[in-house]
C-alpha cells in the first residue's frame, strides 16, 4: 500500500522548550500516539479481509443465480424463475463490482512514523520541541486512518445491507412476472 508521509507542522524559532524532566511525559504520550495508530492501521487491514470476504460471497452468489438462469434457459426455456435468478444476480454482480471501487482498490495509508527526511527539520530545536510538534503530526496522521476506517466500514456496511436486497428484488421480479 502506498504510503503518505506527513509532516503538516514544522518548527518555529520561538517555540517554546519544556523542561527535560517532562521528556519521560512526551516518550510515554508519543508511545501511546503510535500505539494508536498501529490499532488503527491494523483495523485497515481486518477492514480489507472484510471486504475481500463479502466480494467472494456475492460473487459466489451472483455466478451461482447467473449460471441458473443460463443453464435453466438452455435446458428448459424461459420459465418463471430464470428472471428472478438473472436480474438478482446482475444485482449482486452490480455489488461485486462496488465492493471494488469503494473497498478494495488501494488508497494511501497514513505511514505509522515520519520519515527521517522530514524529522530533519526538527535538528536545531531541543528534544522536548522537537516530539511535541511531532506529536501533532502522529495525531494528524491518526485522524486520517481513523477518516478512512469510517468511510470503509461504512461501505462495507451498506453493501452487505444491499446485498439482502436481492432477496426482495427476486421476489418483486417474480411476481411482476407472474
């Protein structure tokens, strides 16, 4: 997965140096900040394994009702459920097809860490300085998987609802055609 490194906040000659016994306090936030972050990276990736699954579901389903309506088509003619069964499993293909775009094309993901290229730009200021306006950026880049989570969840979601749509489709199919 691509990467996107970010480092929105860069250090100011007046910025303000807190005294080193607080260095203890900005190791214990900044290892909870990437803590954080690793959780919510690792949730992208179960998100991911979601959406693989629900694509094979309805693809199984989708060829499953496809290949009915074909080979019922071939074997006996047209009856009254090879239209159900084509236009729910168009539907479901439909779904399939969603599930790619909106779920498992592959987007940029938040980097856990800076790179050092940009962490350079924090060379002439004291340590402490130098982590807190780090800090910001770990939590920048922690809003944005968490941005990106809730928009996958909430495709993810909406499919699958979507998908029990079929069922009602096949039925308001079949009874129009009856």
């Amino acid at each position: 997965m691509p990467y996107n490194e970010v480092c929105t906040v860069h250090p100011t000659p007046d910025a303000v140096t807190p005294a080193d016994p607080l260095l203890e306090t900005y190791n214990w936030i900044e290892a909870q900040g990437l803590e954080n972050l690793r959780f919510h990276l690792a949730a992208t990736d179960d998100l991911k394994k979601e959406s693989i699954t629900t694509f094979n579901v309805l693809l199984a389903l989708a060829g499953a009702l496809v290949a009915y309506a074909v080979k019922s088509l071939t074997k006996d003619g047209w009856n009254s459920l090879n239209t159900p069964a084509l236009v729910s499993g168009i539907y479901l293909a439909a779904l399939c097809a969603l599930v790619v775009w909106k779920c498992l094309l592959i987007g940029t993901v938040p980097a856990p860490t800076n790179s050092p290229k940009n962490l350079l730009t924090y060379i002439d200021y004291p340590l402490a300085v130098a982590k807190s306006l780090e800090l910001l950026n770990v939590d920048e880049r922690i809003d944005q998987a968490m941005k990106r989570n809730n928009g996958l969840a909430g495709w993810i979601n909406g499919i699958r609802l979507a998908a029990l749509g079929a069922f009602l489709l096949a039925a308001i199919t079949h009874f129009l055609g009856a």
